[in-house]
C-alpha cells in the first residue's frame, strides 16, 4: 500500500500539514515520495506574474521540499505541472502507479469549511486508491508534540457495518499493521433510537460477525480488540480516539456513487472534520470485482 506515494503541495503551510505522517511511514519503509504541485495558470492571465514566473516558483518551491525530505534518506521525486489541482494529481498517480495519496483535507485555497468543494473532497470521490489526509492543526493545544512523525503508530480504529464492502480495505491495512506492529480495534456502531433500541438478536449478530472477523485478523498475526457501541457512528469514532489511544482511522467508502453520499454531509465528512489523528479512506467498489477470498469467511453472506 506505501510502496509509491504521491503527495501534493501546494505552496501552504496548511497542505505541508501532512508531511509529519509522510516522514512517520518513511521510518518504518523505505517509500518513493512523489511531490506533485499543479499550478492553474487561468487566474495568472490577469495578474501581474508571467507564466514562466509561475511556473519558476512552483519549481523551486517543490524542489525545496524535495531536499528537505532527501536530506533525512528519503527517495523522493517531484512533478509540477499546469491544470486542475484534482486532475494533476490523480493523473501523475495513475502515471506513476501509485500505491496511495497522502494530503491535508484543504490548502490555500482558502476554505472554511475543510472539506466541500476542495481538493481533497475531489480526490477522495475519484481516487481508485487509498488516501491517507490529516486534518490541520490550527490552534497550540492541537499542535502535535515536537518530534511527531517518530512516534510510533499502535493502535488502527477500522470501523465496520457488517457488509462485505466495509472490510474490502482490509488487506491493505493488515500489510499496514504487520509493518508498524499495530493492534486493530474493531468498532461496530449500532445506530439504535429512543423509539426503536437495537433488539438483543441484532446485538448478538454483530458480536458474532466481529468475533469472526478479529480471529481472521489474527490468523494473519495481528492483535485484533472488538468493541460493539450504541448510537451515532461520528460520534463513537471519535470518542474511541481518546478512549482507545487510537493513532490512526481506517474508513472505507462503499463506490463512487456511495462516496458522494459518505463524503457530504455524512460520518465520514464528520469524522474528518473534528479527528485528531489522520484517516486512511479506501474506496471500495460497488460491483462484485473483490476476491471472495479477500473477506474473512465470517462476513462472506451466505449463498
């Protein structure tokens, strides 16, 4: 999954917010980094800069960063290319055949919001592969501690909803946490109401498929902890940050068409709006191409 990782710029200090996780994966393995910085050259017609002036900076500032990550024995190379911010980069990542996207959830453009209609909503809905994005620390208290990408990654929250679809990343996050010595929390969110609770049965299925899915897990030799909660999906995931000593959310998105909806407005919109610790989303697709073998037998329905 970090075998080749395209990580986009883009001049801010808010997009360089993700390079800490990128050094913390470098540590553990030894990834090629890709740069890439787009440069929309429609808003220059008007302005004061040349082109070529535009351009010039873009390659010295991608270039910069590049020596930085080359000076801690990082193999990095860089792309700067004119377009769209969202085209540019899942275009080089298909080029390049990338293995993930790593970015913060918004850079200069300015939003308020941190998600809508930004580079990283568009990435998320379109990207094939998965994408690592860490949210921006804007104030001290959120600021992570000097030395922050050394620290080691323990503890992975996958949340489930017991569909096939919801373990499709779990390959890749099993290759993830042999690799950093992870344990995998497994939380399965039931969304009862005052007016109608979950039924004990409900309960006792979503146990059952848990337990399934965590001796899987450690078949595969990683420590597996199940929990079962109660209530809103947003809510439990992150209150499971602090209470678990969670580093690092793995979320995956049922296709292109269930990503738009997951995406706005919904857990996973929320989740990355207010988490502290980075989110790894895969988008999992919404036809029948995942191996039979790739989901734990205990969540394949039955024939």
């Amino acid at each position: 999954m970090i075998e080749r990782i395209v990580v986009p710029l883009d001049g801010s200090l808010t997009a360089e917010a993700i390079l800490p996780q990128v050094r913390r994966v470098l540590y553990r393995n030894d990834s090629e980094i890709i740069l890439v910085r787009a440069v929309d050259l429609v808003p220059i017609e008007t302005a004061m800069m040349t082109e070529e002036a535009v351009l010039g900076a873009a390659r010295e500032y991608i270039f910069g960063q590049r020596e930085k990550l080359e000076r801690a024995g990082a193999r990095v190379r860089f792309v700067v290319r004119t377009g769209g911010a969202v085209d540019v980069i899942l275009g080089v990542a298909k080029e390049e055949n990338a293995t993930l996207i790593a970015l913060a959830t918004h850079g200069a453009s300015g939003m308020s919001r941190l998600l809508l209609g930004s580079v990283a909503e568009g990435i998320l809905r379109k990207s094939p592969i998965p994408v690592l994005t860490v949210r921006p620390f804007w104030t001290h208290d959120w600021m992570p501690v000097a030395g922050a990408e050394r620290q080691p990654i323990r503890n992975l929250l996958l949340p489930v909803d017991g569909s096939d679809l919801s373990v499709a990343s779990l390959p890749g996050i099993l290759e993830l946490a042999k690799l950093f010595e992870m344990r995998v929390v497994l939380l399965r969110v039931l969304e009862g109401t005052g007016r109608k609770p979950n039924s004990v049965e409900e309960h006792a299925e979503a146990v059952k498929q848990l337990k399934a899915l965590a001796r899987s897990v450690e078949q595969k030799g990683v420590e597996a902890v199940t929990l079962v909660e109660t209530g809103d999906p947003a809510r439990r995931i992150l209150d499971s940050i602090r209470s678990h000593a969670i580093d690092l959310i793995a979320m995956t998105t049922h296709g292109r068409s269930g990503l738009s909806r997951l995406v706005v407005g919904s857990v996973t919109e929320r989740v990355l709006r207010s988490a502290s610790v980075p989110l790894l989303v895969t988008c999992s697709p919404e036809h029948p191409s995942m191996r039979e073998t790739d989901i734990p037998a205990g969540m394949r329905k039955e024939a």
